[in-house]
C-alpha cells in the first residue's frame, strides 16, 4: 500500500482504486494534489497486482472490495470516501452496495456497472484482448490496450509506461480480473446507493463508452455526472488537472472545514 498523506492522523480520508494492469502509484498526481490540500490519500495495489498478494483462491470484484475493508480496518478509518477508476471503479461500487456504512462518498471514473459492448468495433476489441491474454499472455495484448487508451503520438511516454505495467501483472491474477469484470453486473442494486456519489467521464474514453457511464449514472440517486472534453480512459493522467479539481470540490462538501 503507498499512502501520499503529509498529515499523519488526518481522519479526512480518500481511498484510490487503481485500474487493470496498472498500481495504487498511478493515482501519485491526484493523491499529491489531495495530501497538499490536507486529505488523506491511501492509494493502495489491489489484491494479486504491483506489491500485494493475492488474498483468496480466485480473484474477483468481491474479494477486492473484502480486501479493502479489512486495508480500511487495518488503518483504523471507520468511513472513507472511496474513489475507482475502471477496474477500481467496479470494486468502488462493491464497496458501497456491500459495505454502505464504510463509504462516506463514491466517486466513479470512466468505470461502469455492467459491461456489455454492444457495437461491433467494441465486441472486436474485447475478443482480441480476451484471446491474447488467455492464449498467449495478457503481456501480449499490452500494446494493443495502451495504443487505445493514449492513442497520440505526445502520449508515447504515457503508452511505453503501460505496456511495462501490464507485462509486469501476474498473468492468473490479471485474466480472472477479466473474467470477473466480464461477469460484473449490479446495475439492478444502484438504486440502493444513498451515499453522494460523483460520475467523472472522459469523452473520448473508447474502453468504456460515455453512454454507458451515463446510463450507470441515471441509475444511482442524486448522481453528478461531469464531463471531461478530449478526455480518454487514461483521463487521471491525460487530464490530470480537471480530475484533481473535481475531486478536491467533492472532497471539500463530504468534508466541510
């Protein structure tokens, strides 16, 4: 687990669920941003992925959110708000529908609440990385996520450092993370959530479709719902600024100075 905070004690926590292939470190702008506005960001690696083991026989979304209670029992935060990007963001919602009494606010990222593609381009994506990972590697569809996900030729930096992250993922742990996403489905239990709960989309997010962000959003009570122009499914980085403003506005109304 990587903590960012500069203010040992501070109970004004958020917790940092990262995406697949990726670790708790690529939440270091937002988390830096939060530290110094003086929150406390616990950015960790979700169970099987970067520095932390595996914590059940197969991985799943539900066994992540377990995880995550017992990282927040650990650390003594009785009631947090919760951040997920993507993978992270599935795990997110897990938390707030298992655990309602331990998440103080919900934000979503580019994540969704059942993945069901429905265009052909989106079904052949899919297909291709499911057949690279299971075939060969999930090493072996790197390149073709992180060409989707920083498709520019400026964010060529940005693609090299996802390829060596994804290459360096537990290649079982990586592919029942796929099939467990694959499977994710609680859009029937988002009327549930009572929490105040922010949706952030990157419009130009090619992984998971805006549509279906909107569509999860229109489900949850009292959602926000912000829209980031240009952005793609990298937005933590590609937009950085935008993201960390929006979160330290939600931050400042879950936790009023």
């Amino acid at each position: 687990m990587k903590s960012f905070s500069t203010q040992p004690g501070v109970d004004k926590s958020i917790l940092l669920l990262h995406g697949l292939g990726v670790y708790g470190e690529s939440w270091g702008y937002q988390a830096q941003a939060l530290a110094q506005a003086g929150y406390n960001p616990i950015a960790p690696d979700l169970p099987g992925f970067g520095n932390s083991p595996a914590q059940a026989r197969y991985w799943s979304v539900r066994s992540a959110a377990e995880a995550m209670v017992r990282l927040l029992d650990r650390e003594r935060i009785n009631r947090t708000v919760v951040c997920g990007l993507s993978m992270g963001g599935t795990v997110a919602l897990q938390m707030a529908l298992s655990y309602p009494e331990r998440v103080t606010g919900l934000v979503l990222i580019n994540t969704f609440a059942a993945l069901r593609p429905s265009s052909v381009s989106e079904v052949a994506y899919f297909i291709r990385r499911g057949l690279r990972a299971y075939i060969a590697s999930p090493g072996s569809q790197a390149e073709l996520v992180a060409r989707r996900i920083f498709p520019y030729p400026e964010q060529a930096e940005w693609r090299v450092r996802l390829i060596e992250s994804i290459r360096a993922s537990n290649p079982k742990i990586y592919r029942q993370a796929m099939l467990s996403l694959a499977r994710f489905d609680v859009t029937r239990r988002l009327a549930r959530i009572r929490t105040p709960v922010m949706v952030i989309t990157g419009t130009k997010d090619t992984t998971i479709l805006p549509r279906v962000q909107q569509a999860m959003a229109e489900r949850i009570p009292g959602a926000q719902r912000h829209l980031i122009a240009g952005a793609g499914h990298g937005v933590i980085i590609d937009h950085m600024d935008e993201v960390n403003r929006l979160l330290l506005e939600f931050m400042a109304n879950i936790y009023p100075s």
